[in-house]
C-alpha cells in the first residue's frame, strides 16, 4: 500500500470528436450526471455552486476551473466530511478527434485495490463520455 498521496494514474480514452465539442459538453455542470456517475444521478446549482445530492459519497460539492481555451477541466469535489479532492482532466486536441485524460490521485491511506476500484470507475466514467460525444 502507498499511503504518501503522491502516486497519480493517468486514464485517457481518444473520443472522435473535436476537443472543443467535447470540451462545451464535458464542462457544463449540468452534464456530469450523464457522464460521471461517481457524483450520482442529479446535480443542481445551489447559490453558485454545483451540489450532487445523490452521490454515493452524500452531498458533494463541484466547483470547475473558469471556462478557458486550453482544454484545461480541472475540478474540485468537497466531500461531506469537507475534504475537498482536486481532479486535474484535460481535454487534448488531435486533428479532428481528441483525447480526455483524467490524473487520478491516490490519497493518503488508499489502500491498492481502492485506488483500482477508483480507476475503473474514472476509465467507466470516460467510456461514457465518449459514447455521448461521439453520438451528437
């Protein structure tokens, strides 16, 4: 087991859609429940923040880095306890597809098959955004 929270996993799936169709869809908040079923069926936006009730977690709050140009959809995800999780995701133009790259980050005390068990849901999550970009 590492328990120094410094080993990251990067998890990618090339998507045959331009970056920035992928990008627009990807980042709206309101998609997440379509794509990354880890926050659960329903988010909504409450005083400013984006709050998924139904997480398997409990109530989280996700808060995305400001639209940009660069692909950049870094978020953070606080958790009911108030640990707040910073996901770095990029979206990577090529030619006229693109690539999405999500690092996973093991915490401190995540033992090898939880941080497995994270990865897969992670590479689950991005099969599915692959399926609803590639369909429009």
């Amino acid at each position: 087991m590492n328990d120094t929270g410094t080993e990251s996993r990067h998890i990618g799936i090339r998507i045959a859609a331009p970056a920035a169709a992928v990008y627009a869809y990807a980042s709206d908040p309101g998609n997440l429940p379509a794509w990354a079923q880890g926050l659960g069926g329903s988010i909504e936006e409450i005083d400013g923040q984006w709050v998924a009730e139904s997480s398997p977690m409990g109530r989280v709050v996700v808060a995305f880095t400001p639209r940009n140009e660069l692909g950049v959809l870094d978020h953070d995800v606080t958790l009911p306890s108030g640990e707040t999780v910073y996901n770095p995701v990029r979206v990577i133009a090529d030619g006229s597809a693109c690539e999405v790259v999500f690092t996973l980050r093991r915490g401190p005390g995540v033992g090898d098959a939880d941080f497995q068990r994270d990865a897969d849901m992670v590479a689950a999550d991005l099969v599915r955004l692959k399926e609803l970009t590639e369909a429009v």
